[in-house]
C-alpha cells in the first residue's frame, strides 16, 4: 500500500537577521557586552574585557545582563547597542 | 480542503517509518503516516482553516499554523476528536508568560505538563483515575505526544539542536493529565483559575518530574500536606530554590480526607504556601554551601503565594500516594490555562 504522507516541518525558514558589517579594527571602539548573568559568564566576560583593552586597544566595554537568562534580551539593552560598535553576547552554561 | 504542505510518495508503511525517522521527524516511536485525509479531517474537526495563524514562536520568528499542528497531532495518534486540545495546548504554549522558547530550550530539561479540564475529558474519554500521571489512557497518551512531535518538527526542540536539557525526564515523550472531576467535590484547576465550569480548558505548565510521596498513616489534613510541603522543601533544596508554580496530583485516598475535612484547594494552597519554605543556610547541608554566602536567613518559599498552586484531583481509588509537580525554574515561566473552543468566528472553513 502506497501512502502519500505530508511534510511535518515548518518548510518555510523562519526568517534571519543581518549580521552586521564586520569592523576593520577594534581600535577605539566601544564593545557591549550582553550577559545571560548565569555564574559562568563572570570570569568570561572579565577575561575578555581585559583582552580587549589591553591587547586591542578597545575604548570602552559596556556590561550589560539580562533580568531573565532565558529570555529575550530587555528592551532597554537592545536600545543601547546603536551606541556601540560590535555586541559580544554570552550564555554562561 | 487545500492543504500546502508538501507530500511524499512512499512504498508501504515501514518505508514511512524509516523516511520519518531518517529526517528526524520522530520522538523515537513508530508513528501514524499524517496522510491528507487523515490532517484534513482533524482541522475538519477544529473548524481550523490549514492556514490558520496560530501564533508565531516569539524568538526565532516560526510561523506555527493550523495544518502543521494537525500533521504533528496525527503523527502522534490523535483522532479528530482530540485535535481541538492540541490546537488550544499550543496556542497557550504561545502565550509570552510560558517563555515557549527557554521552557523547551533550556538545560534544565523540563517537560509541557498539560492538565485537561471540562466537559471534553468524558467525550474524549480521558481517564484521570489509575495511573493517571502515566499510560492512564488514550486520549492523554497522545495529546502530550502531539505537543512534543509539534515541539520537535515546528520549532526544531531536537535533543542538542533548540533542545539543550542535560537530562529530560520521561514526561517528555507524553505529559498530560485529565483531572478527576467527577470525584471530587472540589472546583477544577481551570475553575479555580476562572474558567467557567461549563467549558473546557487545558492549563500548561513547565513542570520537572513528578516527586512521588506517600502517607497512609494519618487523616489530618495538616500531617497530610505536611508530607507533600516536605517534598517542595526538598525540591527547593536539592533542585531550585526559585519560586514558581507547583502542581500537587492528589488521588482519592488522600483527598477524601482533605475533603471530609472541609479543606478546599485554596485552604490546601493557604496552607502549603506556609509550609514549603526554607531558609538559604539549608543550602549548606546539602552540599551547596558555596552559594550560601552572608544570606543564610533569608527565607524562601516555594510559590511567591498561595494561587501559585496548582492543586489537580486525580489518581487512582486506592493508595496513599500524591505528586509535587515542580516547575522548570520559578517564575521564568508560568502556567496558562486557555479555554478550548471559545473563538470569536465560529463558521467553518470553506472546503
């Protein structure tokens, strides 16, 4: 018996961001930094801020953490990354 | 009725099987081939339009429709009968308070528990006596089914793909449970959440494993709930100390003793809201001092207040036996409860 049996996925990607365009440097530039705020981002995202001052010449790194690590970032930090010019985003597990 | 999906031709039903499994399509069970009769006649059933909108996952943008949901619900062995619980269990999956995507995402590996209520338990014929957190039934064996199909096809919620759990628990393979409201003189969930007693609904919650204890040595209502308050502590020590939703399963053994004592599911709730809590140092006994820090009397409880509870009747006639249904990680998430059926446009699609 022959059967004709549908397509269970969606079919259709959903749809993908952009990335943004690459930086040629990281010299001067401010960095973001979005946390998820569980415990293993703290000596991540501490390394990596120290790494990119020192070692890159970034100007400045702003932290953020989301209030919910299982959700989408808050509004209120997305609203912030026109300012910077990369966003580095971490999950600590 | 059109439907958009696209379709395979397949030699016989072991080819089915195999094509299924090799794409990934499965939960690891054989399943029913989701033939176009068989999906047109569940959104027949639903009055469900197969391009009918039923929401889009909020963080990766799926568009989740009508037709899908019924492939998936076929798949798992539902009849049309059982669809229009499956159309409303997602659609209250979909609402921003359950956060769909870290509740199905998330290491913590928690599973949908779904809790039918109403009228549409009996049509269905779903069994909320022996066995009822288990394979009690039909019905609920394959809605809880068809939500974790929709989950592993809709959303991509495949072991190490969306789906990061460490560990699962076996209520991922099917998570539903009918309450026993004909043996109970207590309200249902869904009345006590403000469904009316006339329509039926389900309520989702990101739920861990059922805790199992017992208790056959008492009457009191007190020294009863003082056991399952106990199991919450421990939950709250061992696992998470984040409050949130709990679902206690109480079976008529025990809930004939709360019930001849007056004791409603909000005195229940009044009371295990006092007792499920503990002090942060407890940490300390078991093996987490680390996190216990200068915060040792800080007192946590296990729900933020009492009508965090869910208190479900159900179970089997025999054993002094009950359930903590923890939450996946407190308040994160929060159990919905959605009225089926109820829609604003209830004339039929046209064929």
């Amino acid at each position: 018996m022959t059967f004709r049996v549908l397509d269970p996925t969606p079919e259709k990607a959903p749809p993908v961001g952009q990335l943004a365009p690459r930086l040629a440097t990281l010299q001067g530039k401010t960095i973001g930094f979005i946390s998820n705020g569980k415990e293993g981002t703290k000596g991540f995202f501490a390394h990596l801020d120290r790494m990119l001052r020192e070692e890159h010449g970034v100007a400045k790194v702003v932290s953020r953490t989301k209030s919910n690590y299982s959700a989408p970032v808050d509004a209120h930090i997305a609203a912030e990354i026109r300012n910077w010019d990369a966003v580095i985003s971490g999950i600590g597990d | 009725m059109h439907l958009a999906s696209r379709t395979y031709d397949i030699d016989d039903f072991w080819a089915v099987q195999e094509l299924f499994h090799a794409n990934g399509w499965t939960d690891g069970l054989p399943i029913v081939p989701p033939t176009q009769e068989a999906v047109s006649a569940c959104l027949e059933w639903a009055m469900a339009d197969p391009a009918q909108l039923v929401g889009i996952e909020p963080v990766r943008g799926v568009a989740i429709t009508a037709e899908k949901l019924a492939i998936n619900a076929v798949m798992a062995g539902c009849l049309p009968m059982h669809f229009p619980v499956v159309l409303t269990t997602f659609a209250a999956m979909l609402r921003p308070d359950f956060l769909l995507h870290g509740a199905t995402a998330s290491t913590g590996g928690c599973a949908v528990l779904i809790v039918v209520n109403g009228p549409i338990r009996l049509e269905l014929g779903a069994a909320g006596a022996f066995n009822a957190l288990g394979n009690s039934d039909r019905a609920t064996a394959v809605i809880g089914r068809a939500i974790r199909l929709c989950l592993i096809n809709l959303m991509d919620v495949r072991p190490g793909a969306i789906d990061r759990s460490t560990l699962g628990h076996p209520g991922k393979f099917s998570y539903c449970v009918a309450e026993d409201e004909e043996d109970t003189t207590w309200l249902s969930l869904a009345e006590q959440r403000g469904i009316p007693k006339e329509a039926s609904a389900v309520t989702v919650m990101a739920a861990g494993a059922p805790r199992q204890i017992m208790n056959e040595w008492t009457t009191r209502p007190e020294e009863i709930l003082e056991t399952f308050a106990a199991e919450m502590r421990a939950n709250l020590r061992h696992y998470s100390i984040h409050p949130g939703n709990y679902a206690l399963i109480i079976p008529k053994q025990l809930r004939e003793h709360l019930q001849a004592a007056k004791w409603s599911k909000t005195d229940i709730a009044n009371f295990i809201h006092e007792r499920a809590r503990i002090h942060r140092r407890e940490w300390a006994e078991v093996g987490k001092g680390a996190v216990v820090r200068d915060r040792g009397d800080s007192v946590y409880p296990a729900m933020e207040s009492p009508d965090q509870l869910l208190v479900v009747a159900a179970g089997g006639p025999a054993g002094g036996f009950g359930a903590v249904i923890p939450p996946w990680l407190g308040n994160k998430s929060h159990a919905v409860t959605v009225p089926i059926g109820a829609c604003i446009d209830c004339e039929p699609p046209k064929k």
